[in-house]
C-alpha cells in the first residue's frame, strides 16, 4: 500500500514539466513553464537542467525554448512493443478501415481522458483533430463513452467527481446523470456512438476490446463525417465496428467463441 510519504515531489514536478509539451506546444519557454505549473524560477531552472542532462529536453540556445528530445519516443516505442493490445489490433484495424472507407482509430483510458494508440486511416478519410498518441475527453468521444462504460460503479463515480463537462459542441452531453443514463445505454448495446459531440461535424462509432480476463483492455473506433453516415451506413458501420472488437478481444484471450469466422463477412 502506498502513501504520501514515498513521494518525492522534484520528481512529480518534472513530470509535469514532460506533460506540459504537446503537438500543438512543441516548445516551451522556462517563463511559460514557470506561469502554467506555479514554480519559482530557481526550482524550475534546477529541474530543466537536470531534465537536459538526462537527455529528455534539449534547449535552444539562441531562443531559450525547450522541447522533447527522440529519448522519450524510445520509451514509447517500448510501451507500445510490449503492448500485445496494439501489435495484436494493427490489422484488425486496417480490414476495418479498408472496408468502411474511413479513419479507425485504437484507444485505451488514461487518467480519466482517451489516449490514442493507434490510427489507420481508410480510403475516404478525412483530416480530423485525434492523432496518434494524442489524448481526447472521454465523456463526448464515442471511444470515451465506451471506456468509461466498462469501468466499476465506484471508478465512475470518481471520474465524474472530477471531470469538467465542458461543451465541445452543440450536442456535448454536460450534465453527469444525463451521461450516466446515457453510459447505461452503452454498456446494454456493447457500444457507443459519438453525434457530433466532440468536433463539428464528425461522427463516431467505438466498441469495447476485453482481455482474457474480461475486464476492459481499450476500445476500437470508426470515425467519419455526418453526412457520410446515414441511418443504414450507420447500422452497417455499427455492425462491423462491433463483430472486429469481438474478433480482437477473442485474440486476447477473451470470448473466442463469441467472435466470428471472419468478421468482415457482416458488410
């Protein structure tokens, strides 16, 4: 059991300081730094430095900006190799795209938000937000909706003592009993779809994937524009989304028996 007292606070600070570079801030000043994770300059300077020497961070000299060095896209790289979920889902995932013509993505919960592991993109895609390794909200995203379905009744009540609904579009669901009402829908139907609720004009349809133990080990998703998912391509989409996590969960151990021959044979 762990607590407080094992905690070395220099070493959450230069997490945070990792976690504070993005794809759309790939460089970060010690002055922007300091203002978004309210340290002093002294304690902040220390931790850059070291973060240098260990070769996370490389400093621009002339400009005094920080970014991320290749280091920590090794490590990555480690995680997702020793992840049997990814290495066992690439080609489910490029079936899935080639067959409905648009972007599939694979997920999995991270601290309370949808981490991106991977993304195919099929022969209609368009550009959207979601990128690999990006993070998105869990409770507008259909991939969200999913995963947090399949949580305990407890782990949810957390995540939604915590979490800002915030409205992303019009159609964002923001009340919290409104969206348990709605997460009891998705864990009846095994799946979850996304009404524009997370970017304009974009659709979303994700089923769960569950490891041998049956507990949730991420969720596959179709991501396509409103007006190419009518009713009766929505249904078709639906159907394939769902029998291609049975088909991976069943490679994970979980339910072989529940998945089909070959689930492409339902389009």
């Amino acid at each position: 059991m762990t607590t407080d007292r094992y905690l070395i606070n220099s070493v959450l600070r230069a997490a945070r300081i990792l976690e504070s570079f993005s794809r759309e801030r790939p460089t970060l000043t010690n002055a922007q730094l300091a203002r978004e994770l309210n340290l002093s300059k002294s304690t902040l300077t220390r931790l850059l430095y070291s973060l240098e020497r260990a070769g996370f961070l490389t400093r621009n000299r002339a400009t005094g900006e920080y970014r991320l060095t290749p280091k920590l896209y090794r490590l990555g790289a480690t995680f997702l190799s020793n992840l049997n979920l990814h290495s066992e889902a690439r080609p489910v995932l490029t079936d899935l795209a080639q067959l409905t013509g648009e972007t599939v993505y694979l997920g999995v919960l991270d601290q309370g938000q949808v981490l991106y592991l991977d993304k195919i993109d099929g022969p209609h895609s368009i550009g959207m937000r979601s990128r690999l390794g990006t993070r998105a909200p869990a409770y507008c995203t259909a991939m969200g909706k999913v995963l947090l379905a399949g949580l305990e009744e407890g782990e949810l009540e957390d995540y939604l003592t915590k979490a800002e609904l915030a409205p992303r579009t019009a159609n964002t669901i923001t009340g919290r009993e409104e969206l348990k009402k709605h997460l009891r829908l998705v864990r009846r139907l095994g799946y979850g779809v996304e009404d524009v609720e997370h970017e304009d004009g974009v659709k979303c349809i994700a089923a769960p994937i569950r490891g041998a133990s049956g507990r949730l080990a991420g969720a596959i998703s179709v991501s396509a524009p409103s007006f190419r998912l009518s009713l009766e391509k929505e249904e078709v989409v639906i159907k394939a989304v769902v029998a291609a996590a049975r088909e991976l969960s069943g490679q994970l151990g979980f339910g072989e028996d529940m998945a089909p021959v070959h689930w492409a044979a339902v389009l």
